[in-house]
C-alpha cells in the first residue's frame, strides 16, 4: 500500500457556530477558532474539519450556501479564513472545508437567475422539470420532509430539492454546472487547505425520472433514497472531480456517503478510489427506524459491536475509514453508546479508546474530548434544526404524544452536539458574552475544559493521552497499519480487539467491559511478555502485577485497558 500523508493523521471536527465567540454576538467566528487553535494542539489534533463558513441564509446551519467565494459575516473575513490557515499551518495542522455541492442556496446567484428565466441557461443547472396533470412530477419526499420538487412560481415546472426546499439540487449532468464546482474546488486548494469534507456527496447522481410510486407513510409520499439508489453511474462523476481537483493538490477527501453499495467500496475508498476515506456511518445506520426518529432504535451493545467489527474486517481489505462517534448530525456519543450506567467519566474513556484504536482515520467533535452529552429541552419551540421540527411533527402525525415526540427529539436531535462549547463554567460557558444564537445545555457547570484542564484524571486528560499513544513514534505503525482482529467474542459485553502489524509482528490488544460486572480475561499465553500501555483508571502497574502472576487481567465495569502482548 501506497503511504500517504494523512493515514496517521487524527482529525477534530469544529462546528464553528457553537465553538467560541469572540465578539459577543451570540455566534462562534474564526477568532474563537484561532484562539483556540493552541488547544487543539495539545489534545494532539492534526486535521480540523470546519463545518461550512461560506455565506448563507443558514436555512440548514450554513449547508445552503449563497457565494461559494465568501465567508459568511457571521463567521468573519477572508483575511481571517487566510489567517487560520497561516497559524495552522505555523502548528503543522491542516484546514479541511466542507465541500457541499450536491445544492446550493436558492439565494445563490444561479437559482436567481433560474427563476427569473426559467427556460434559460440558468435552469438548466438545476432540475427544472414539467409537472404531471398539475402536480409534482412524481411523489419522493424530501430528507426534510415534503415532496422534493416545489413548483417554480408563475410556470408549470418544478424544481428539485433533496433537502430543503431553500437547497435547490445543482445537475451534475450539465457539463458548465460541473466546470464552475472545479475552478471552486482548485480556488480553496490554492489558499492552501488540506483537503475537504464533503457533503451528501452520493445524491448527486439521481434518477428524477423515477414515476411516482407507493406511499411509505401518511404523507402519501415514498423515501426520496429511491431515486439514488436507482441511479447508475456516479463513479464517473467522482473520478472526474477527482481529477480536476483533490488529485492536483495531493489533498485529503472524506466523504459522507450513506446507503454505500458494498461492491463500491474499493472503487470509493480502495487505493485509487474517488477519496480519501469515508465516514464508518455502520453504526449509526443501527438506530434508523423505518419511518423516522420516532421509531428510531436504542443501541444494543451485541448488535453494535457485532456491526463494528464486519465494518473493520471489510474496510481494512480496502482502505481506511473515518471513525467517528458523533458530528453536527448525530446525537452525542456518550449518550447514544453508553448504558446509563455507564455515562460516566470511565464509561466516557472507555468509549474513546475502543473508538480511536479502532484501524482509520480518528475522527473528533468538538465537545466529545471532555464527554459533552445529550441536552433535554421542555419544548419544541427551544430547537432550532430544520430536521428536528420536521421529525417532531413527523412523530406527532404518527400519533406520539407531545411527551414521546420529545423524547425522541432528545435522542436524536441534530441540536444535541450543536449546543455551544463548554470552555468554563463561567456565564454561558465561557463560549459567548452576549446572547448565544442557541441555549445552552445546562450541565456545562459539571462538565467543561477548564475544569477538567486542571484534573490528570479528567475525560480531556485521558483523551491527550490516548491520542499521544495513537501516536508515539513506537507504536504508530501497528496503530496506523496494523490490522484489526477481533479477541473475546464469546463474552457479552466485553469489546476487544488486537491491532497487528504486518511489517513489525506487533501485536497491541484493546480490551473494554461495557458490562455491569466484572470479568476476567485470559492472558495466560502472553503473560511473561505483556506491557500495559494505558488504562483509564489509572492502574497500569497493578494490571500489569496481575497478568504477570496469574495470567489474567480483570476488568470491572467500565473498565478498559491497551496491552501490548
Ligand atoms: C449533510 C450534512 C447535514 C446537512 C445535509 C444537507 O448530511 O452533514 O448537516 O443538513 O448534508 O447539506
Ligand atoms: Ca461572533
């Protein structure tokens, strides 16, 4: 395998609406994300994904961009986009943008220009289609509810959007709409960022000839996936973008792509493929219900692990995937992975060690290194995501109660990892002086950097630690390359597996107990030979006494440990 300079890389995913304000606006901007570029240093981060700053009416938080050549005022200036870049790099840390091009904004020039000639050149860079007997051409619902064509006001046609309706679908199919993405894409590379994040880069290529078919809910619509899944030929797509952009610059691509075709993944992720890497989404996917968050699953640990470990053993033939435990879309992880009674300080380094030793491309969210959590809210009107209101009536006109609707929203509300950052206990965190644009989750007087910054046994302390031995130079290799084998299956809540490397013989083990009572591993064979690299309750010494005398390591609950056999 080829090496390339991001494989051993750990990224961080910044949502700068929610990191740090810095001139009391209520919203985060570059500033905070400057200032706080010496934080994220220290905690051992190489790559930071912004989630997108480009102007926009923010209708979906920035993924509705109006001037792909802007930085949103919100956020700042382009002398302090080009002044992150600059201190960065000063760090040797990369500046990795979200790449959102499957829509724009419908305030972007070219949907203007679309609406008012809606026969013109302009149309033709979105989907601009005939209805069907003075309806929508066919009945697929958008992600955000209702149907994904709106008609274009004063004409017969309709126009498509997968999203929102203020997130008009760009046609990849026209050959100009492709040319103006690439001399975009090459525009930001040239400033000298790492690479991209890319967004909901799997609808591009669609079939919005689909008729229309059997409802799927009350709505009388039917999932609008459909017309994704039944397109063929995207990789034509993503080769030549491949080509006219990320491969000139040597630039690092991740991208999110749900409902993946397993007979794809090398094409996608494989030495040559069209990126990077792509976000591990397989367990995620565990919780989807058919129908909305309504009937959204708990996680349950067998099935989660069982998931885990297919995903590692299929990707590590293929390339590297993206590791993550939660992003801007996702509710937390502490609260989403972890039994109740594990949602605690061990729990929540637990969770981050079989996480990052996992064989990818770690990835971080901001808040998740000092185990920020879920946040309760009384009432509907207190979230702010498109998504939620949406999945909230979605629930009610499935006839949950008010109650049950909420509690769903608590589950899987996108505003969960969205609330700000916690940086102190002082007013508002620490994260604004005025206003913040959402509020805040009350728990930040428990659970913030500065509090944990003074504790060496803290979740932030641990997460530098685990982090700088993903990284220390001795076991790099083996945590980097090595491959991933799966140890003490047949216990029920024991999570392990040993990272080996092929070039060194090296052999790293990672062993947690997500059970409620203790259990002790087997050791025997190698216990003349074991070192404990790290435990997050801080006993690596009498770990090691016990492997050593009696060839067994015991694990209470919530206990991990990293040995290297
Ligand atoms: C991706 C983003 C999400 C956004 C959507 C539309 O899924 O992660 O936040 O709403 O794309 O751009
Ligand atoms: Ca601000």
């Amino acid at each position: 395998m080829k090496k390339k300079w991001w494989h051993d890389k750990v990224a961080y995913q910044i949502y700068p609406k929610s990191f740090l304000d810095t001139n009391g606006d209520g919203i985060g901007d570059l500033r905070g994300i400057i200032s706080k570029l010496d934080y994220l240093k220290e905690l051992g981060i190489d790559i930071i994904w912004l989630s997108p700053i480009y102007k926009s009416p923010f209708v979906d938080q920035g993924y509705d961009i109006s001037d792909y050549y802007s930085i949103a005022e919100e956020f700042g200036t382009m002398e302090e986009f080009d002044e992150l870049i600059a201190e960065a790099k000063k760090r040797d840390m990369y500046i990795v943008m979200d790449l959102v091009v499957n829509h724009c904004s419908d305030q972007h020039e070219w949907f203007q220009k679309a609406l008012a000639d809606p026969d013109g050149e302009y149309a033709d860079y979105f989907y601009f289609k005939k209805g069907k007997d003075g309806r929508e051409p066919s009945n697929y619902r958008s992600y955000f509810g209702g149907n994904v064509w709106e008609k274009v006001p004063g004409t017969d046609k309709y126009y498509l959007h997968m999203f929102a309706k203020e997130q008009p679908d760009l046609n990849w199919e026209n050959p100009k709409v492709r040319q103006e993405i690439y001399d975009m894409v090459n525009w930001w590379l040239a400033k000298g960022l790492g690479g991209f994040r890319i967004d909901a880069i799997i609808n591009i290529k669609k079939d919005v000839n689909l008729p229309t078919c059997e409802p799927d809910g009350p709505d009388g619509l039917a999932n609008g996936v459909k017309m994704v899944e039944a397109a063929q030929g995207i990789g034509g797509l993503l080769e030549e973008l491949k080509h006219e952009t990320f491969e000139k610059w040597d630039a690092f691509t991740v991208a999110e792509v749900f409902n993946m075709r397993e007979d794809e993944l090398k094409e996608f992720i494989g030495e040559d493929g069209h990126f990077s890497t792509m976000f591990d989404f397989s367990a995620h996917e565990l919780t989807w219900g058919g129908h909305g968050w309504y009937d959204s699953k708990p996680i349950v640990f067998k099935e989660w692990r069982e998931v885990l470990f297919a995903s590692q053993k299929k990707l590590q033939n293929v390339g590297f995937a993206a590791n993550i435990l939660e992003n801007h879309d996702e509710p937390r992880g502490a609260s989403r992975y972890l039994p109740k009674y594990a949602q605690n300080e061990a729990g929540k380094k637990m969770l981050a060690t079989t996480s990052i030793l996992l064989r990818g491309i770690p990835f971080i969210y901001q808040g998740q290194e000092i185990g920020m959590t879920n946040c309760r809210r009384n009432d509907i009107s207190e979230y702010d995501d498109i998504s939620t209101l949406d999945q909230y009536q979605v629930a009610l006109d499935a006839g949950c109660s008010k109650e049950e609707a909420l509690r769903c929203c608590y589950e899987n509300s996108r505003d969960n990892a969205r609330t700000p950052m916690h940086w102190s206990d002082a007013k508002n965190a620490g994260f604004s002086e005025g206003t913040p644009w959402i509020s805040l989750n009350p728990n930040y007087a428990e659970i913030n950097v500065a509090e944990q910054e003074k504790r060496e046994d803290s979740v932030l302390s641990y997460y530098k630690k685990l982090i700088a031995l993903r990284k220390n130079p001795k076991y790099c290799e083996t945590f980097t390359y090595g491959n991933f084998a799966p140890a003490y299956e047949m216990y029920e809540d024991i999570l392990a597996y040993d990272r080996i490397s092929e070039e060194t013989g090296e052999r790293i083990r990672v062993v947690a107990n997500y059970g409620q009572s203790a259990v002790a591993l087997d050791l025997e064979e190698m216990k003349d030979n074991c070192e404990v690299l790290l435990s997050n309750v801080e006993k690596e010494g009498e770990a090691a006494r016990e492997i050593k005398e009696k060839g067994l390591l015991t694990l209470k609950s919530c206990e991990t440990a990293v040995i290297r056999l």
